[in-house]
C-alpha cells in the first residue's frame, strides 16, 4: 500500500478501513494540516471523507462542524 515518497495518497475513506484511489505516502489531518503515514492512519471520518491525526482532531473536527 506504499505509494511514492513524499506524495500525498488520495484515499476513499469506508467504515473500518480505507481505499487507496491515488497511491502515495500520506495524507493530511483535516484540522491540524499534519502528515499523517498511511501505515498509521487510525481516524477519519466517512461521512466527511475527511483523515485525521488523532481522537483529539476528530473531536474538534466534530465540535467545530457538528456531528457526524
């Protein structure tokens, strides 16, 4: 699942795992704007197709649009 270094992966986010559409080697925390490495990839959001870094990002991701 690596892609090539240094490129962002375009992913299609599912329930409890994820599609990669466009290999690469990362992508990017929705809130934080950090690279995220596919192979820790934990959180993101299928309704918003969103990744993000860590639970405290998904909370604020949560907080600031409004669930879901």
């Amino acid at each position: 699942m690596h892609g090539p270094a240094d490129v962002p992966a375009t992913i299609h986010y599912l329930d409890g795992s994820f599609q990669v559409l466009r290999p690469g080697n990362h992508v990017t925390c929705a809130v934080t704007g950090k690279r995220i490495a596919l192979e820790d990839l934990r959180y993101w959001s299928v309704t918003r197709q969103e990744a993000y870094i860590d639970a405290w990002a998904v909370l604020a991701a949560s907080s600031r649009r409004g669930a879901p």
